[in-house]
C-alpha cells in the first residue's frame, strides 16, 4: 500500500467514525429545535439540560455509582490480581478462567444472571443491586490491567523484599502497591468510564428508585432527537475523553 | 510468618468467594430457571421442564434467532475487513502519529454506545445529514429510507462496534516483530505470502478476541435495534429483555440467553484452542 | 573460621521431572568467602535460591546455624541476598531501599537512620542517598544492592551473579570491592558465578558444580592445578588433554607412553601397567624450541633434552602480554601453547611452519585416568 491508500483508508475510517459525533455536537448548539437547518449559535439546550431535575439526580446517580463501583472494583481485582501473580494455589488456573469468562460474557447475560439471583434473594432493586452488577462488571477489567502491571515486575524484586524480612501483607502494602498504582489508577478510570457507560446491565439490576443517566437517555432517546440530549450527550464525551487521556497518561508512564 | 499466612489465606478465600457469589452462582441459577416452568403469578413454577428449550426450535423464534446470528455474523465479518487494514496501518504508523491514531480509536471505544448508537439517528433520518449531503450533492433525488430498516441496525452494530475490533488487532499486530517479516520476504516469499503464512497466524489471537468482542455484543444490544431499527425489528436481544420486562416469561428469557452463552462458550473454546496451537500462554 | 554456619545434606530438587540438584552435600564455615562455579543449568543458583529459602528442596535437610531452615520463609531467614538484576525497589530513593529491611522489622528512625548511614559509607554511597535507583550507574545500583542486604547483619550473603551486569573493568574493580568488604564485615559470602576467573580472584573455596552435582570443592589454587577430572580441567581455563598409556611404574612417578613418545610422569593417584590416561598441561606449562636452534645450539639442545614431541607451527595469537602458539603434533593432536615474550626481540619467536620440539615443566602435568 502506499502512503496516500494508506492515509485516506486511516481518514474514511475516521470520519466514519466521527462524523455522526460531530453532527451530534453541532447540533447541540444549534438554535433550531428540529430541523438539520442551522438556526444560529446557542447555550440554550446546556441551559435546559441544568433545569432539569429528574436529569441531575440521574446524572449524579450515575457519577456516585461509577466512583463507589470503581472503588471496591479497585480494591478486588488489585486483590485478585496481586493473588494470580503471587500465590500458586488449587484453582489457579480456574480463576483465571473465570475471570476472563467473565470479562468475555455479553451485558445482557451479566444482567439478566444477577437479576435472577437479586429476585432469588428477594432483594428489592436499587442502589445496592445496581453497585454489586457494576462491580461485577468492572473487577475482571480492573484484575487485567493491574495484573499486566505485575508481569512488568521483575520478580526478584518481591523476593528482595521477603529476603530483607517484610511479611506478605508488608510486601503487599509498602512494594506492589506502590509500584503497581500507575496500574491501579488506570484500572480506577477504566472502570470509571465502565460504569458510566453501562446501559444493558443497569437495565437490568436497577430499580425506579435509583434511575441512572444512560437508562434516562435511553428512554428519551426512544422518542426521537431531543437538541437537549444532544447536549448531554457531549458532556458525557467530553468525561469519558478526559478519563480515557488521563488512564492512558498513567499506563504510558515508566514503560 | 503467622501473618503472612493469614493475610494469603484471607486473600484467596476473599477472591475465591467473590468469583462463586458474583460469577458462578447468577449463571447456575440462571440455568436452573431454564429449566423450570413459567407460572402465571409467581413468574416460575418448581417444575422441571424442557419446554423454553424445545420452543427456541419454534419456527418463529427460530427465525429470529437466525436473523440475528446472521445480522451478528455479517457485522463480525465487515468489523474484521475493515478494521484490519486499518488496525494495521495505526500499528505501522511511526510512533508519535500512532500514538494520536490510537487515541482517536479510544474516544469512541469508551463512549457510551448508547450515545454512539443515538448519534447516528442524526446521520440517517430522512431529513439527516446523510440524505442532506447526497441531495446536495446530486447523487439522489429523493431521501433514502435507511432510519428503520434492517440496514440502520446493520450500520448501527458496525458503527458502534468497529473500535472493538479495531483495538485487539491493534494489539496483536504492534506486536508482531517486523522481522519476522522481512526474513519471510528475504527467504522468497511473496507479501501475499507472509501475509497469509506470518502476519495472519501470529494476529490470530487479536483477530479471534476481536471478533468475539464484536460478535457478542451485536448479539445482546437491544437499544440498536430499538432505537435505528424501529418497533418491528425483532433480535435476539430484545427478544431476551421481552422475556424478562414484558412477557414476564422468565424460562424462556433465560433459555435463550443459555443459548447465547453457549454459543459464547463455543467461541471461547475456539479461542483457547487456538491459542495452544500457537503455543502461547492465556492472557486476560 | 569457627563453626560452620550452613550444613546442606542430601539435597535433591527437581523441575517438572527436570532434576535441577542431586543429593548436594555441603557444609560452609562461618566466615568464609564459597563460590559456587559452573555453567548455566547446574544447579548453582537453584541451591543459592534454597539457601535463600526461595525455592523448596524435595528431599535432604538444610540448617543454618544449626536450625533447621526447612519450611523457614526467607523473611525469617539470618540470610540476605543481592539479586543478578539488583531488585531494587524502583518507587524508593537509595536511603529507603537501604533502610527497608530494618523498617519492617520495626526498628526506631534514629537506630534505622545510623545504621542506614554506615552501610552507605561501607559502601561510599553517601552522596546519592536520595537518587532514585533508575538515576544510578550501574556500579552504583549493584552497590544499593549490597548495602540493602548487609545493613541487616546477616549471617550469610548471597550473591547470585552480581557483576555479571557491569563491565569488565568495573567487574574488576568490584571483585576487589567484594573481597575487601567480606574482610571488613567478617561474614560468610556465598557467590554464583560461572566466570572462573571471578570466582578464584575472590574465594577461600570454589565448588565446581555440573548437572547438579557437585565436582570438586577446594581451594582455587586446587581447582587449577589439581583438578579432579576432566570436566573441572577444561571448565577452569584452557587445557591441553594428551592421551597415553602407564607402561611401568617407579618410585614416585610412572614411566608412560604419551602420543607416541616415551615419557616420565609424576602423579599422586594409583596407576596399572597398561592403564589409559590423560595427561593434562596448561597452555602455560609447556616448553618449545625450534628445531633448526637446537640443531645449532648444543646447550639449547640440552635444556630441551625432555622436550620429546615434535610438532609443526600452524598459527600464533598476538594476546597483549602473551602470544598463543597453535601446533599441531608429529601424530596429528592439536595443542595451544602460551608464550611470553622475548623481551630482546621485537619479532615473535615462532613463525607458522616452524618444525618445533615440545616439553614441559616437569611435575606440572595432571595425570587423570582416562575416561570413555
């Protein structure tokens, strides 16, 4: 191929894929309320957006969900990962697995599979239920990322640091964790994004009482272009560019 | 050495139990209701049957069942020839243009595809930016129908999905050491040679992973088909959710979406064969 | 040298059917300076990583001071180590990478912060104290290292390949260091090295080692000029292996037939009429004499009256100080001489296609029995 294919194939591509953004963004400032036509620049749909109530307590739902979910995610998969990398214990290997399994399963099965042990434990749906899915979803991604972290590590150095005396929990605190927060940090962010992003999954595993920005969007959306979904819609890009850089930052760092 | 002990064995019982209550427990019990029987007020009934699975072979599921693993498979397939040149040419790309390419993949992988998925309403309604541009351009006289087809929904999966086909082959192809190809080219193979017999088999776990990141999703998506596809488009996806939110029908939702996760398994023991074949160790 | 500080019994291990040690039996006096010798794949560092108690034996018994160290984690260990890649904690500065054993075994900061500042200057660091290890040369970095294991006193160091990363000067230069700072601090070193050289410039004894068993344990001086076979010969420096057969015995040494000519030889070990041996000489050992000055030259003739093999030159080696000679002998084997030069000449003495005479000094060879 050579360098001119080459770049216009690399642009089609992404004009494809930033084209409908782009018209979505435009929109989002156009005075005009249905029509492609452009009527003039505005805020107005921004302005619209914040006087929305029903909109604000999703959207902050969903932000205390994704940094809850992305916490304890954190706390396991790094858990589970410093595990693999460690210990060498009976189902190793199936852990692995499952992880992976778990990484692999499509939302709607995650979803729906919870759903039945939520209704089997007779738990109502709600905040909890949609933060123990979230989770779930994210722990696998999390235990991934940190865990290629570990596989950088020269393993003598977790030998140095038992041979000068330190106990697992010490090598744990004051060696892998330090060393492996770059990791951790990104896997939070991930995640982060993770949850934010989520729509089959919180479909599933949330009540009406705690209703979740991309379930709200989804039932506006299904009643056609709203110019203020448009608006929220690129507030939600502009978070998930922001993580997205910032993760990438971290990984890149010290390689 | 007390507390090391204590601290290992607390992690891995911790992990251990979190992977059986959150991994395996929702899937047994999913598969045991499978096998139960749908009870008018109380959703199910303790009765073990096979009917949810014998009624998946119904003419009417059946086809609906076709449509969407052909819908997935088509979708899969244009993913892979068109992402993989592009993947490629992001992978050969020099350093600092690559790493800008790459970023651009990663915006719209980690955008939610539900925004995504509502973007592209924009794009190909009658009055949208596509119809609009192609008037003006003289190309067509009157709109196209494209915004509640079955060819919305196709461009809708390829849409949301392309990144997720893209950043696996990516990884596997920045991977794939240069001269492995240049010495295939030096002991007289042709590049449609190396191609095929260095540069394919060394990317197959990207191509394989990426794949099933396409395919699976295009399986389970129900807001694309909802919101591009219109009322009447039925896939496995919203046939899953109908089961569960309107039909009520918990051992046929269920069924299905054991169906689904088979199909899913069968993958992952392609993928796994795939990568002993190649002598490589599983990677999450 | 008192007692002894590690006492290795029978200690056998093996990887996936792969046996790494074969019943390895060994004890190391307190005080001493060991080093374990070999190629990559003979156990050397599978027994340093057991002493460590990074590895788990599958048979024999291991003590250290006496006690049983089976079962014990190296964080319990009297023993420290300094790592092949240095390991140090890349997310510390020098001081805490130093202090770190001390602070999790929960010394006070000012007893941390002293004994931190002497292994600095044992190890004259003080400047870079608070450098991050990726900001160090590598000498630097090895000298982390070492600091890192001594601050905590241990019984024993071990040291697994440690200058293999540096080179050849710097390498040098910390053999010497090494050396100087196991006098200084009076504890048992354990080193693993496959450069013999290495390993006779610094220890009190080397243990050759191959496929898991031990070879020969001794003095370098030992290793080298009495090498028990032929293995420990040629892994230690260059070596000449001529083949002959015992042909009568005298009082103190044999009279043997060596590629076709008659010789006498000295040698400790017990030898039949009739036996098949290897006779074993140094590159260095031998003697040679052009033909041509001989003939002319009767006092030079009677200095080499011994020389008794007849060879052809077939290439010389410039080495700096010394010249290597090739010469093929009159029956076809190929042996290499070392010669020092003639300070008087400015050419080299032996030219290729020089009819030579070839001697040694005598009582330098190494009669071995012959083997296959």
């Amino acid at each position: 191929m050579n360098k001119f294919i080459k770049a216009a194939y690399a642009g089609l591509v992404y004009i494809f894929l930033y084209l409908p953004l782009v018209v979505m963004a435009a929109y989002s400032f156009n005075a005009s309320k249905y029509s492609l036509s452009w009527k003039g620049f505005t805020f107005k749909w921004y302005g619209i957006l914040l006087s929305n109530t029903a909109l604000l307590d999703a959207a902050i739902h969903s932000l205390t969900i994704a940094i809850t979910s992305a916490t304890v995610a954190c706390l396991i998969g790094t858990l589970a990962a410093f595990m693999l990398q460690q210990y060498r214990f009976k189902g190793r290997k199936a852990v692995f697995g499952s992880l992976f399994i778990m990484m692999m399963t499509p939302d709607i099965v995650i979803g729906i599979s919870l759903l039945v042990m939520f209704l089997a434990a007779g738990m109502a749906l709600g905040f909890w239920t949609l933060l123990m899915a979230h989770v779930t979803l994210c722990v696998p991604f999390v235990a991934a990322t940190v865990y290629s972290r570990f596989r950088g590590f020269d393993n003598s150095i977790i030998e140095a640091a038992k041979d000068l005396g330190a106990s697992e929990y010490q090598v744990f605190r004051h060696i892998v964790l330090p060393m492996a927060m770059p990791g951790l940090i990104a896997g939070w962010l991930l995640s982060f994004t993770l949850s934010l992003d989520d729509v089959i999954i919180s479909f599933f595993t949330t009540g009406p009482t705690y209703e979740v920005l991309p379930l709200r969007i989804y039932s506006m959306v299904r009643l056609g272009i709203k110019p203020d979904v448009n608006a929220l819609s690129v507030l939600m890009i502009i978070i998930t560019v922001v993580a997205v850089t910032m993760s990438r930052r971290l990984l890149k760092e010290k390689k | 050495m007390k507390d090391s002990l204590i601290f290992r064995r607390l992690v891995i019982s911790g992990i251990l139990g979190w992977i059986a209550l959150f991994g395996a427990i929702p899937v047994l019990l999913l598969t045991g209701v499978s096998f139960l029987q749908r009870h008018p007020s109380d959703l199910i009934e303790a009765v073990f049957s096979m009917e949810s699975y014998a009624r998946l072979s119904d003419p009417a599921i059946g086809s609906m069942l076709f449509k969407s693993i052909m819908m997935a498979t088509m979708a899969t397939l244009l993913c892979l020839l068109i992402g993989y040149p592009f993947a490629y040419i992001v992978a050969r790309a020099n350093k600092c243009h690559a790493r800008t390419m790459l970023l651009f993949v990663m915006i719209p992988f980690w955008t939610n595809t539900l925004i995504r998925t509502y973007a592209l309403v924009a794009v190909l309604k009658a009055d949208g930016f596509l119809n609009t541009a192609l008037i003006f351009l003289g190309i067509i006289d009157a709109p196209l129908k494209i915004m509640y087809t079955q060819t919305a929904v196709f461009i809708g999966l390829i849409y949301t999905l392309l990144p997720f086909m893209v950043l696996p082959l990516y990884a596997a192809i920045e991977k794939l050491d240069h001269r492995l190809l240049e010495a295939s080219r030096d002991l007289g193979a042709s590049r449609w040679t190396t191609f095929k017999k260095i540069t394919i088999p060394l990317t197959m776990p990207g191509i394989v992973s990426g794949c099933m990141l396409v395919f699976l999703p295009a399986l389970g998506m129900f807001y694309i088909p909802d919101i591009l596809g219109g009322a009447r488009t039925m896939f496995l996806g919203n046939f899953v959710r109908d089961q569960f939110l309107i039909a009520r029908d918990l051992p046929m939702g269920a069924a299905s979406s054991i169906a689904m996760t088979s199909l899913m398994g069968i993958m992952l023991l392609i993928y796994y064969r795939n990568l002993r074949r190649s002598g490589r160790t599983v990677r999450l | 040298m008192g007692h002894n500080v590690i006492d290795i019994a029978g200690i056998s291990k093996s990887f996936d059917g792969e046996v790494a040690l074969e019943c390895f039996t060994l004890s190391i006096a307190d005080g001493e300076f060991l080093t374990l010798l070999g190629p990559s794949g003979c156990g050397k560092t599978t027994i340093l990583r057991i002493i460590g108690g990074f590895e788990e034996h599958d048979s024999g018994e291991i003590r250290i001071d006496g006690q049983s160290a089976t079962n014990v984690p190296p964080e319990s260990r009297a023993v420290n180590t300094v790592f092949q890649s240095y390991a140090l904690f890349p997310h510390m500065d020098v001081y805490d990478n130093i202090a770190f054993g001390l602070h999790v075994a929960g010394k006070s900061t000012s007893e941390i912060c002293e004994a931190v500042q002497e292994a600095l200057k044992l190890v004259r660091l003080e400047k870079v104290k608070h450098k991050m290890p990726r900001e160090l040369s590598g000498g630097q970095q090895q000298r982390v290292a070492i600091a890192r294991a001594i601050v905590n006193k241990p019984r024993v160091l071990l040291l697994d390949e440690p200058l293999s990363a540096l080179d050849y000067r710097l390498r040098k230069q910390m053999q010497k260091e090494l050396k100087e700072l196991q006098r200084t601090l009076g504890i048992t070193f354990i080193l693993v090295t496959h450069d013999q050289e290495e390993a006779f410039t610094m220890s009190d004894r080397v243990v050759v080692m191959d496929h898991g068993r031990i070879v020969q344990v001794g003095s370098p001086r030992t290793i080298y000029e009495e090498p028990s076979n032929l293995y420990v010969a040629s892994f230690v420096g260059e070596i000449n292996v001529l083949d002959g057969v015992i042909k009568s015995r005298g009082e103190c040494n044999y009279v043997a037939e060596v590629e076709g000519v008659t010789v006498v030889v000295k040698s400790k070990r017990d030898f039949k009429e009739g036996d098949p041996i290897h006779l074993l000489l140094r590159p260095e050992d031998f003697r040679v004499e052009v033909m041509q000055d001989l003939e002319e030259s009767p006092t030079l003739a009677k200095k080499f009256a011994k020389a008794l093999l007849k060879g052809t030159v077939d290439r010389t080696y410039y080495k700096g100080a010394t010249y290597d000679v090739d010469i093929t002998l009159a029956d076809g084997k190929r042996i290499l001489v070392t010669e020092f030069f003639d300070e008087d000449s400015d050419s080299l003495y032996f030219n290729p296609g020089d009819r030579v005479a070839v001697g040694w000094f005598e009582g330098w060879e190494v009669v071995l029995p012959h083997e296959g």
